[in-house]
C-alpha cells in the first residue's frame, strides 16, 4: 500500500488532464465534472497519506523561497488574466484595410445605433462554415462579432443543424448558412449573411409600419414597373425603396382628385406632357398641408410644360427651359459619352447629400433648376445638386445647333450650373386663439398649440440618373434613395447604402523586377552577411 501512495497525485493529474482533452474530441460519458473531481480526489488522497512529509517540506528555507516564486508566479497569471477579462469587455478592433472591408458602413451603424429592442440571430451552419473565431479573414463568427460590438442589443447564437436536430426541425432548415432574426413575435428568415441581407432583414423585424413611396402617372410618367435592365424604368430603384422597407403604389390625380392619404412621398417621374391644372393643384395642396414631392424632370425638346414650371416656381425652383451641357463630359469618360452627360456634385451641407460628397452622381440630358433668390414667406430654397464650373445652358436643341457646338468659342460662356434644388414650405401658422384662463385651484389647461405642417420638395432637372440604365453608377442610386428618405423624414436611412466590398487592390511586380528581388534575398542578403563576417574574422586575425 505505501509503495502505491506516491503515484495517487501523479495518477489524479493525469486522469484530470487526461479527461480534459478526451472531453475536446467527443463528449464523455456523464460528462467532464465526475472525471475532474475523481482527479482531484487522488491529489487530495495523497497529500492526506503524506501530511508529515508535507509540513517537514514547508518549513525548510527552499520551500519558502519556492512559495515566494510562486505566489509571484500567480499575481502575474492573476495580472494577464484581469488584463485579458478587461480586454473581452472592451474590445478595440482596428480595419487596416483600404476599402474598410472588414468594418460596417456608415448606414448600417446608424441602423444599430437606433435599436431599442433585442434582436436575436440563430446562425445555423456547419461546424466548418462557422470556423473558431481566430480566422480574422472572415469566418462567421468574426463577421458576426462586428454586429454585436456595434450594439448591446444584438444577440447571435451559432448553431450546427448537424448536432442540434431539435432546432433544425423547429425551424425547418434545408440549407446553411439560414440566419432567423427574432425581435419579439417577429421573424424574419434569410439565406445570406452579406451586411446588405443582415441589415435589411434588421429593418424588418425593428420598423413600426411602413411608409408609402406614390408614383404618379397618367401623363407619360416614367414607369417604376419597367424591368428592363438597359431601359427608363424605374424598377431597379423600385425595388432598393422595398428594400429598405417602403411599399411603393401608382396613382392618378385625374382619377383621385387628390393625393391618397397613405403616400408619404410622392415622385412625379419625367412626365411627357405638362400636367392637366387639376393635377397641379392637388400636388399643391397636398405640398401646402405638409406633403413631400419629388419632381424628376427632362428638357422639353417637345412640349413645354408651364404648368409645372409654375408650380415649382411657386415655392422659389426655377426650373429652365434649357439644355445644360458639360464642356469637358467626353474628356471625364474617355470619348465614351457627349456632352449631353454630366458629372454633378453635391451639397455636403444638405441632410440628403451630406454622406454623398465623395461621389458624383451621373446625369443625362438634365435641364437647369435654380433656388431662387426671391424671398417668399414660409419658403426656403437652396441648391442640392451642381456642374462646376465647365458647364453652360444651351437654349436652341436643334440637331445643327448642337452639331455645330465650338469648344473654343464657349470657352467663355462656361460656368457652375445648378441641376437639383430642394426647398422646405411651412404654411402660414394660424391666428393664435386666446388662451382661457384657469380657476385657481383646478386641473391646468392641456396646452392645445398646434405645429405647423412643413411641406418638403425635392426639383432636379434629369429622370435619366435614377433609371435602370443608369442606377448602377456611383452615386446615382445613393442620390435617389437618400432623396425619397429625406423626404420621408427617414433620418437614418440617409447615407450611403451597405454594399459589397471591393477586392483589396494588388502589388504586381514585373517579371523583370521579381527576379532582382528574389536574386537579393537568396544571394544578395546572405552574401552580405558573409562578407561581413569574413571582413570581421579578418579585422581580428591582423
């Protein structure tokens, strides 16, 4: 028996231990508590059978420099763990990357920002699809983490289909990587975790309501149900307002007398034909009583459209009857496009455009729209949308008069050219009621101040940029979708919305160049330190 006390320690160390990492490969039977405490048990066994040799061992001097060593030992393992607990709750992460590929956009934080419920992701994918976690390049569970650092309020859990049959019955999973999002009683399901789907699908499950985007038509209108990919419908931008949770109908004035209750924007898109009287003053009367509008025009190469010109006027948008042409347009597009194409800027001081100051929307075919000067009551008007400084407005649209366009002789007549103006209409507040007084010592009056409706209107000289043929083009779609939310009052849907990010940008080396460098560091750089170290034995010998 005393010859077996010895190895009780060694033995309940190698059984915890032992255990420990059977536990890793596949689960234990009864699980890993039974075998750790049998483990310590022998430790404890031991020290019980050799309590004499233990006391005669503490008092001797090299165990006490040892316990020094080791309490010493622990209050640094106690330091990098309290270090380490810190960092876990406060975590700093760093995107190097050029295109920020590794961090959320600017849409997407502000999404998050303005949570104030939970929001549950199960994340069902295979073990090998989930990865560990220390694959900085983008397995799921970093990709994830950047979500839950970004807000308390999202919560993910990861869940392989293949162990937990449960889950993969009761939420009927077929394919992986499936994402269900849950906030409360509602769900929403998604096949894809690009940061697009993810904070689409947030969208869905946190927006009370939806709000309604109204086409009108009924005078040659751009058609938001045109699918062509090439063609002037408008179903690509259709398609990015549902995404972002707007439901989108056609109208007709002439038929409804008035604008539906439900719309909270209207878009008159590009009509042909000016619009009837009625029309105009239904879209006047709904502006008056705190509407929103957004007028995409074209030039009138054909039928002038005084009614709508003056309606625009009417809240100090000057829309001109005009052409506005961009002298250097073919030099921006390398001969690929005339001058009837324009490169824009934008106004970084506008809630609309502020995040789009970087890009430079693509119009085509635009007219001129000017904020006026004139000071109207209730009405501000200011410019959104510019040609700098290389553009002018060509007033005859003759084929031979645009044939016969000069560079030289325009030279002169170049200058900024606004293309898009907004302008905000508060009516005129009411005659202030009088105020009852109150019987000392009753319930005070309910203040019964009203607010005056601001009516908002967004006026650009060009339809051609939100098409589908154009919609793909850096800022077109952002300018477009950022108007309507604006509008809307949609505050945190202005910006620039999530989109995939480019591949990194790559150092290529000619073949010229890679041979000197690979000559340098397999001779070169050796060789050096042979010479040095030949030159130094040398230095010492003499």
């Amino acid at each position: 028996m005393q010859r077996t006390i010895p190895f009780l320690a060694p033995l309940g160390l190698a059984v915890a231990l032992g255990a420990w990492i059977v536990q890793q490969l596949r689960p234990l039977p009864g699980g890993l508590g039974p075998w750790l405490a049998a483990g310590l048990a022998l430790v404890v066994v031991h020290l019980l059978m050799r309590w004499e040799d233990v006391a005669r061992a503490l008092g001797s001097r090299q165990t006490k420099y040892g316990a020094s060593s080791v309490l010493f030992s622990l209050a640094f393992l106690g330091i990098l763990g309290l270090g380490n607990f810190l960092v876990q709750k406060h975590t700093k992460r760093w995107d190097l990357t050029k295109t920020q590929r590794y961090s959320l956009q600017e849409p997407t934080l502000k999404l998050l920002a303005g949570l104030k419920d939970d929001v549950s992701i199960l994340y069902f994918q295979t073990k090998d699809g989930l990865g560990d976690g220390r694959n900085a390049l983008g397995d799921a569970r970093d990709q994830m983490r950047a979500w839950e650092l970004a807000s308390p309020h999202i919560r993910v859990e990861y869940i392989n289909p293949l162990v937990d049959a449960q889950k993969q019955r009761e939420y009927d999973i077929k394919l992986v990587p499936t994402l269900i999002l849950k906030r409360g009683a509602r769900t929403e399901r998604i096949s894809g975790s690009s940061e697009q789907d993810l904070a689409n699908a947030i969208l869905k499950v946190t927006r009370e309501g939806q709000k309604t985007v109204c086409f009108l038509e009924g005078e040659g209108e751009v058609n938001p149900d045109e699918g062509d990919p090439r063609g002037r419908g408008l179903s690509e931008g259709k398609k990015a307002l549902e995404a972002l949770q707007y439901k989108t109908k056609k109208f007709m004035l002439l038929r409804d007398n008035q604008v539906p209750a439900d719309c909270s924007a209207v878009v008159v898109a590009a009509p042909q034909a000016d619009l009837p009287v009625p029309a105009v003053d239904g879209l006047r009367q709904y502006v008056t009583a705190g509407g929103k509008l957004l007028v995409l025009l074209e030039p009138e190469f054909k039928d002038p459209q005084p009614n709508l010109r003056a309606l625009l006027a009417e809240w100090n948008l000057i829309a001109g009857q005009d052409l506005v042409l961009d002298l250097f347009a073919a030099r921006k597009f390398a001969d690929r496009a005339g001058p009837e194409t324009l490169v824009t800027s934008v106004s970084g001081s506008e809630e609309a455009t502020r995040d789009l100051i970087a890009f430079h929307p693509v119009f085509h075919t635009a007219r001129s729209i000017e904020a006026g000067t004139e000071g109207k009551p209730g009405i501000e008007a200011r410019k959104l949308v510019w040609v700098d400084e290389t553009a002018w407005k060509q007033l005859d649209f003759s084929d031979q008069a645009l044939r016969s366009l000069q560079s030289a002789s325009l030279r002169s007549q170049l200058t900024t050219v606004n293309v898009a103006a907004l302008a905000t209409i508060k009516a005129p507040s009411p005659a202030p009621t009088p105020t009852p007084t109150a019987v000392p010592g009753s319930t005070p009056l309910p203040d019964t101040e009203t607010k005056t409706p601001e009516g908002r209107v967004i006026a650009m000289g060009d339809a051609d940029f939100a098409t589908n043929a154009l919609y793909a083009m850096p800022g077109n779609s952002d300018l477009f979708e950022n108007s309507v939310a604006w509008l809307a009052q949609d505050s945190d849907l202005i910006s620039i919305r999530p989109k995939e990010q480019q591949e990194e940008g790559r150092l290529i080396i000619p073949d010229g160049q890679m041979l000197l460098l690979i000559l340098f560091a397999l001779a070169g750089l050796p060789g050096l330190f042979v010479v040095l170290g030949i030159a130094t034995w040398w230095r010492r010998r003499s």
